[in-house]
C-alpha cells in the first residue's frame, strides 16, 4: 500500500488523462449509433420482408428497459467506485451504461432486417438519448480519487 501523500497537480492530470480518455470513448460509441442508422440507409431493406408489428413493438420495450436498466447500473457503480476511492472503476461504470445502451441501436438494426416497420429508427434515438444522457461528468472522477469530498 502506497502510504505517500497525493501530489494535487498530479491527480489533477491523472483526472484530466481519464476525462479525455472517457469523452473520446463516450463519442465513439455515440458516433456507432449514428453510423447504424447510415447503414440502414445505405443497404436498404431485404425486399421480401413481412410487417411484424409484434416483434417491432418487442424489441422497441427490450431496448427501451435496456437504457433505463443502464441509469441504474451505471448509478450503482459509480457509487461503489466513488466509496471505495477507485477513478478508474468510475470509468468502467460508464462504459458498461454505454454498451447496455448501444443494445438498444443493436436491437434497431434486428427490427430494420427482420421486419418491415418503418420506424425501426426509433431504437437508434433511444439508444443515442442514452449515451447522450450518459454524458461523463468530472466531479465523479474527483470524488472517487478522494479530492473532493462525497456529497
């Protein structure tokens, strides 16, 4: 155990490296979203599709439970990250919150290719509200690398 006392300036670039780190991540997966709709738009619909508003209607409640399940997920491991002091573990609760939302986008590309519905692309705005509602906020970093205090 590391019993030296934390320099200021350093944990500060420390927050900083992992805030940069976080918010390039953060708009790749945002940007993946993006690029899931433009392929739908750039390989067309399968021309021998049936319109199944049943499977439609499933998969839109499977990838909307899906990015409400990842608040709390996310919530659950940031806390447990900011208690037990660990910046890097807040960086991994993000990212888990950010692929559970990236399901929703995932199962918009299923309801694109195997339905004829036309508004499979509201999958790909709820996962993008998502990621977007997921945005990395500093003061988690700082709390869980024990510079400031817990509120």
């Amino acid at each position: 155990m590391n019993t030296q006392p934390i320099d200021p300036k350093r944990a500060q670039l420390n927050i900083e490296q992992r805030m940069r780190t976080v918010r390039i991540l953060w708009f790749g997966l945002l940007a993946s979203v993006a690029m899931y709709y433009l392929f739908t738009i750039l390989a067309g619909r399968p021309e021998n599709l049936a319109r199944n508003d049943m499977l439609s209607l499933a998969l839109l409640i499977g990838g909307v439970s899906t990015v409400l399940v990842s608040f709390l997920i996310k919530k659950k491991l940031v806390n447990q990250a900011i208690e037990q002091r660990q910046a890097l573990h807040v960086q991994q609760g993000y990212l888990v919150a950010w692929v559970i939302c990236e399901m929703a986008a995932l199962l918009g590309l299923l309801d694109f290719f195997l339905t004829s519905h036309p508004h499979y692309y509201v999958l790909f705005i709820v996962a993008a509200l998502g990621d977007l509602l997921h945005f990395p906020r500093r003061e988690h970093f700082e709390q869980a690398s024990g510079q400031y205090p817990l509120q």
